[in-house]
C-alpha cells in the first residue's frame, strides 16, 4: 500500500472481532496516507493508495475470476 500498490483484504475466513478490528486499522491507514477503501464483495475490501485508481472494470474482472477466493 505504501508502495502505491493497491491491496485486496479478504476477510471472509475472518470471526467477525477480527473483521472489526482490521477494517478499524486499515481505515486508519488509508485516512492517513490520503488513499481509499471500498467494499467490493462480501466481507472483501480494495485498499487503494492516493494517486491510483482501478476502474470498475478491472474490479468486476477480479470478482468474476474469483481472484478474491484464491489462497
């Protein structure tokens, strides 16, 4: 992220607390740093540096490819 990397957190195999806890502080960060956080599946959220931009089609094409259930 601090890179101007964009990062993917999927917290879907994440207890709810956890979630929580990690939304707080990646918001934190992208406050800080002038970046942006979106929700872009369920429980699945696109950390982007300030400066970059991924459109909505590059989004749909990682959702759709199931890039966000890889591990």
């Amino acid at each position: 992220f601090k890179g101007d990397i964009p990062v993917i957190l999927n917290l879907q195999r994440s207890d709810n607390e956890l979630s929580k806890r990690l939304i707080d502080f990646s918001s934190g960060l992208t406050y800080a740093l002038e970046g942006g956080i979106e929700r872009v599946a369920d429980k699945v959220f696109l950390l982007t540096p300030r400066n970059v931009e991924v459109s909505a089609e590059e989004k749909q094409r990682l959702i759709e490819k199931g890039f966000f259930n890889q591990f």
